[in-house]
C-alpha cells in the first residue's frame, strides 16, 4: 500500500495519526507537517484551500498553501496528509463545570442539602468526551478548588487528557451547595477565603445570584484587591450595578432584575416575584423586558464601552423552557458524553424547577426564546464581548446546540466560529489561542465535513490536535470505555 493511500485508510477509520508517517531525515527533528487540508480560520474568515501547517513543539511554526505541482511543502519528520478535509482551530468552551458531579441532596446536620461533589473518575469521563467533541481550551467559572487544581496538575503533566483548564474556585452563595458554595461572615472571612482560592490557582472569584448589593461590591473590591478577576451570576442585583462596579464577566442570559424593566411589566414582575420557591421568573422577565427601555439601553451601553465578558449559555434557558422535552433535543445516543452516573437523572433534574408549571405557563416559557434570541444578537451588535459556554459538565451536544442558538440569533457560521475560536482565546485572556496562525498554539480539529455549510459537520470531527498532540476520536472514545466499563 503506498504511504498516500495508508494515510487517506487512517484518516477515513479514524485511527491514530501517528500511523501516517513519512519519514524526512533531512528535516527539523520533532516537526509534524499537516498539508493538502482546507484551513478555516474564523478569526480572519479566511478559507485557504491547498493549505499546510507545519508544528513543531506544541506550536505552528509555518502555513501557507501549496501551488499546484510546485513541490513547495517544507521538510517535516512527519507528513499528515488531510486528504483535503478541513482544519478549524480548537473549539474553546467558556463556562466548563468539568470538575462536577452529579446533583443531589444529602443529609448534614441533620438537614438536606444539595451537593454538585465530584470525584476524579467522572472528571476523568467528562474531560476525554469533550476533548473528543473537539474542545481543547475550557474555563470553569465554578467548582471545588482542589478539585479544579487537581485536574489542571493531572492535564498539564499528560496524565488526564483532557481541555486546558483555567477556573474559579467555589461561589459566594448564602445558599449552602457542598461541593459549591462558601458564604463567609465578614469580610475578613471573604478576604481568607479570595486567597485560599488564589493559592489553588483560581484566576476568579464567583459571585452568586443569592448575594445582596452590598456583598456583591464588596467581592468586587476584594477580589481586585487580590489581583483577581469577577465573574457573577446574578438575579436580584442588576447587571448594571456590577458593571458600574467594574465587573470582569457576567454569565447566562438571565439579567432577571426588576431594576432593568420599567412601567407596567416591571409592577408586574416584582408581583411575580413575590410568589416563593418559583422558578417562573426565568422567563416572565423576558416576557415583561423592552429592549429599547432607558435602564436596557444604559446596560447595553456600558456593557460595550467597558467590554465585559459575557458568556450567555442561551442553552441554559432552553433546557428549562423545554425541560419536558429534552429527550427529543437531546436524544439518548448523543448523550455518551456523560458519566454512566451523570446519564441516570440529568433530565429529571433539569424537569424539577418547571414541575409545576401548567402547559399554558409551559409555552408561555417556550415562547421567549425569541426575546432571548434577541438580547444576544442586541449585545454582539453593540459590540459587547461573547464567547461560547455550555454551563454542562462535558460540551458535547450542548456545545453544537449553543452555536446553532447562536446562527438562529442572526449569525453567520463565520461569526458563529469565531466566537467559539477567537472570541473564546479573548474572553480567557490567551492571546496566542483559538487561530491558526503561526507563533499559535497548535489546537486544531479535523473534520470531513465544512462548517461553514452547516454547524452539524462538527459532528464529522475524527482528530483532535491539542498542543500538537494529535488524538483520533475512536481513541478517545476507547479510553472512555475503559473508564466506564460501557462500549461507545
């Protein structure tokens, strides 16, 4: 078999690129060259047919494109021939819960309390299934710290593989979640605990929905203080407020605070409101909100000109407004990406906010999505900076789901890409991530099938290339096996 057609055999079996190797004596030793590819690049909307790479050391050292019959391919040890499929940067997934485990209450103290506690094996899980959907870079914005600290040790050293993890440690949250939440008593609590994070190695401090105005500043104050960034998820406390504060990131599409509504759908949303342990006011906000009001169009403003991060999760809202229906969204031979524990409830959890809300308040809910379809494409029109999040424990389906949100928000592929490319290397800080460019850092996929005709060719992925290491899926879908006991 000649070395073009063994190599065409991998990639079509999906086998380990490493199998297709040619070897160049002459060349730079340690150098992997990627060519005959079709490079998407989305930060540039640039689609480069002919195209090659050239990695060495966990970077790209060169591209360029080939010009028909002119032998221009630089030596390589390796020569990866892509059989003109198609080469888009790493996918990057903002808002990771990875390190999670599954919800649940126990008993402490003699009282329930919910718990998100993990343990290494589902993190383990959760890490290979969303490298093998394609997600080389994440970011937690929650969970336990040395939990977070543990995986970002294991991954860095090669021993979990798995995305590159940047997080934050446990939310600030009256409510007690073990595994989840601290509220200290004061502030010198609040400061010991900013630091205990810090030194695990949290870039953030979360806030939570439960704080008051006064706590929400003052961890603002203090995780500046500590050289650190916030990132909040709030209800009561405007987004307005947070970001007059200086806020560094804002997470999912519920600025559900009477402060952003005016007029009559204001009076009757704090009347909702009043109704307790409800779980309505995740939709009538947006039944009751106008864009085009004084205090949104303030927001929408100061969101722009001060360039907060926001990860919307638009996912988020649709599973609670379609809970009952998450089997046809998400039907059961895509969820593999789960844990074998994880598989068991998901979607009775998720059906337990809305259990008892009527079939009228259920298409009442359904019916916003429009309105929340709206504020994402009112705030990447103003300019305010997005990214891709999927608020899961793994990406997978919920990944492709949030970026077909996005396209039916008013985006285009192009856009839609870049902002689970680029725009997710901006909202995490990394500039030398999320392109295909020299200098970069070599996370890349391949895929059979163009993404710019349809999104659901992500679903094509067979390589993942993260630091220049190159996994094949059916691989990665073995190690999962091993860990699970359960074939893929």
């Amino acid at each position: 078999m000649t070395l073009k057609k063994s190599v065409l055999f991998c990639l079509m079996a999906s086998c380990s690129l490493s199998q297709a190797v040619a070897e160049k004596p002459a060349a730079q030793a340690g150098t992997v060259l990627y060519h005959n590819a079709t490079l998407l690049n989305p930060a540039t909307e640039q689609q480069l047919s002919d195209g090659w790479l050239l990695v060495k050391d966990g970077r790209i050292v060169q591209m360029g494109q080939q010009q028909q019959g002119d032998g221009s391919l630089p030596a390589a040890t390796q020569q990866i021939d892509v059989q003109d499929q198609y080469l888009l940067p790493g996918l990057i997934d903002v808002h990771l819960h990875l390190t999670a485990g599954p919800h649940r209450v126990e008993m402490q103290d003699g009282r329930p309390v919910m718990t998100l506690k993990g343990h290494s094996e589902l993190t383990r899980y959760h890490a290979l299934s969303t490298l093998a959907t394609g997600v080389t870079t994440a970011f937690s914005p929650a969970g336990e710290p040395e939990a977070n600290a543990e995986y970002a040790k294991q991954q860095r050293a090669g021993h979990w593989p798995g995305p590159k993890l940047s997080y934050a440690g446990f939310v600030f949250e009256p409510t007690p979640i073990l595994g989840g939440s601290v509220h200290p008593k004061d502030e010198a609590g609040w400061r010991a605990e900013i630091n205990r994070q810090k030194a695990l190695g949290a870039e953030y401090i979360k806030l939570y929905q439960g704080l008051t105005k006064e706590e929400v500043a003052m961890g603002i104050d203090l995780t500046k203080a500590a050289g650190l960034k916030t990132i909040a998820h709030l209800d009561a406390v405007s987004w307005q407020y947070a970001a007059d504060l200086g806020i560094d990131a804002l997470t999912h599409a519920l600025p559900t605070s009477a402060e952003l509504l005016t007029g009559e759908g204001k009076a009757a949303y704090v009347a909702e409101r009043k109704i307790p342990h409800s779980a309505r006011f995740v939709y009538s906000w947006f039944k009751h909100v106008d864009y085009d009001n004084a205090p949104m169009q303030q927001l929408i403003h100061t969101l722009a000109r001060q360039q907060t991060r926001i990860d919307l999760t638009l996912v988020a809202n649709e599973l609670m407004y379609f809970a009952r229906e998450l089997e046809t969204l998400y039907p059961e031979q895509d969820m593999w990406v789960y844990h074998p524990q994880m598989r068991k409830r998901w979607r009775a959890t998720l059906a337990a906010p809305s259990y008892d809300w009527s079939a009228e308040e259920l298409a009442t809910a359904q019916q916003q999505i429009p309105k929340v379809l709206q504020l994402f494409k009112r705030l990447y029109d103003a300019g305010v900076p997005l990214a891709i999040g999927t608020d899961s424990v793994a990406s997978g389906p919920f990944y492709l789901r949030e970026l077909q949100l996005s396209q039916v928000a008013g985006l285009t592929n192009w856009q839609v890409l870049q902002l689970a490319t680029s725009g997710g290397a901006h909202h995490l800080g990394l500039a030398d991530h999320g392109q295909l460019k020299t200098g970069y850092v070599a996370d890349f996929i391949v895929l059979k099938s163009n993404p710019l005709h349809d999104l659901k060719a992500l679903n094509t992925l067979h390589t993942v290339v993260q630091q220049g290491k190159a996994w094949s899926v059916d691989e990665l879908k073995s190690q999962l096996a091993a860990l699970s006991g359960i074939k893929l």
